[in-house]
C-alpha cells in the first residue's frame, strides 16, 4: 500500500479581495505529535502542521489563519494596501512550504495583523509561532526575542480581552513564558496565580502549572534563587 500523501489542498476565499485560491493542509491523520514543549509547541515525525497554518493570497498577498476576520472593513483594506497590498508581486505560497518559507508567511500574517489592527489575540499567537519556528532550529536569539514579543501581548490580551481575569490556559502561557525567559519571580506570581484561584476550574491548566512551578522550583534553586511563595499544594 503506497504512503499517504501528507498534503492535500483546500480552497480559501481571501477576505481583503476576495480572490478564491487553494493552500494546503497536513492530513489530520498525520498531526499526531511526537512531543510538545510546555508552552505548546509540537513536534512532528513527518510534515510539521504548523508550517501551514497561514494562508496567503496569491493575487494580493493578504496573509491570515482560520482564526482571521472572514471580510475586512474599507479602512482595514486602505491600512493594508498601503503598508503591504501595494508593494505585493504575486505568489504562490500554496504548495509545500520550507522551514524558510513557513516563516515567511508568518511574518507576512503578523504585518497584515498589525496593519488592520487585529484581535491582540491573534497578533499574540503570530508571534508564538514565529518564536516556535525559531526553535525548530535551534536560534535561541530569535525565539527568545519573539517569545518576549508575544508574552507581551498575551498579557495585554489578559488585561484587556480575557474572560474576567479567569482565562486559565491564558494564565499558564504568561507563566512559562515568564519562566522561558528567566523571569523567575513573575512565573511564579503567574502560576500562583492560576493554582489558588477557586474560580478556576480548569484541571489540565491547573495541573500543568504545579508541574512547571516544580520544574521552576528547580531552577531557581540551581541559580541560588530562594523559591518564595510556594503555592499549596506542591
């Protein structure tokens, strides 16, 4: 029986000109991950599903992801055309992508984020990845400077869109972030935080949080850092 072919091919309706064209996908068969960090990024046997999360436009070069608005307003195209739209030479993006050209598209997605002023959600998320596929290739530099990046909007998204201060897997990402990059003492506020607040009721969270704030424990003291503020429980 021949091996399945990883990618397939799926029509998308650009919301900026509303050109049809075709990206494509890995088999849902094929995502399973081999590993995943703590702050969610996965890794994968064969074809790396996050290499096609963003969708470009061929004819405008709007670049987006499922989560994107459907149909931009008048004042998010004129943004658009005049930070990226008008400079944009036709590509194809849709066939397999290279680690090169993964992070092309993200790159482009986090502009055209940035240029319709897009959910902070999102533009959160863009630059998690961007520091994913850092990481992917060992660039320590770049994926700390991204990851800092997008901890910053995670907690302006925390602040200002998050559901009553009780969004729990938001919480957890503030920590590890903080963690990851060596700010000790605010990962610990973090996962506190989210372990000692009785309305939250999330248990994977919950649960991942007193394991981090162990691995964090360990690493504070291997630095001479006394760990403060052990949350109960741990």
């Amino acid at each position: 029986m021949p091996d399945l072919i990883p990618l397939y091919a799926i029509k998308v309706t650009c919301c900026n000109c509303e050109h049809e064209f075709t990206t494509s996908r890995v088999r849902p068969s094929l995502k399973k991950a081999i590993r995943r960090d703590a702050d969610f990024c996965s890794y994968y046997k064969d074809e790396n599903p996050d290499y096609y999360v963003v969708r470009v436009c061929p004819k405008c070069g709007f670049a987006s992801t499922e989560n994107s608005a459907d149909k931009l307003a008048d004042w998010q195209r004129k943004s658009f055309d005049a930070q990226v739209g008008n400079r944009w030479t036709t590509r194809d993006f849709g066939e397999k992508r290279s680690w090169e050209v993964a992070l092309e598209t993200y790159k482009l997605a986090l502009i055209c984020a940035q240029s319709i002023k897009d959910k902070e959600r999102i533009i959160a998320s863009l630059l998690h990845h961007i520091a994913w596929m850092y990481r992917y290739k060992g660039d320590t530099v770049q994926e700390q400077r991204f990851l800092r990046y997008s901890l910053e909007e995670y907690v302006r998204v925390f602040e200002n869109d998050s559901l009553g201060g009780n969004d729990a897997r938001l919480m957890y990402l503030i920590g590890e972030l903080n963690r990851r990059l060596g700010e000790y003492p605010t990962a610990v506020k973090w996962f506190s935080r989210l372990i000692n607040d009785q309305r939250i009721t999330d248990a994977a969270m919950i649960r991942a949080a007193r394991e981090q704030w162990a691995i964090l424990r360990e690493q504070m003291r291997g630095e001479d850092i006394d760990p403060d503020g052990l949350p109960a429980g741990t």
